[in-house]
C-alpha cells in the first residue's frame, strides 16, 4: 500500500518497489496523517 501511494504501478514486469518509491509513499502518508490530524482534531485526541 505504501508503494502504491508512491507511485508504484505494480505492473507485471516492474519487480518490487525500490526504496525510492517507498520513501515517497512514506512521506505522503505521513502529510496525509498530518492532514488527517489538523482536520479531525477530536477523532486524534487520546483522552
């Protein structure tokens, strides 16, 4: 999952994602948490 969000297509003759691609899958999910967090503030909130 993260490969795909880092642009891997995943087609059959592509191998397995680098560590590029996972790097940039890791770093989008993190803004994409980081979004997540600014926007649902109470949902993130640990009581």
């Amino acid at each position: 999952m993260v490969a795909k969000i880092g642009d891997f297509l995943g087609r059959r003759a592509d191998g397995d994602p680098g560590a590029t691609v996972l790097w940039r899958g890791l770093d989008k999910l993190a803004f994409i948490t980081d979004t997540f967090r600014i926007f649902h503030p109470i949902l993130t909130t640990v009581p």
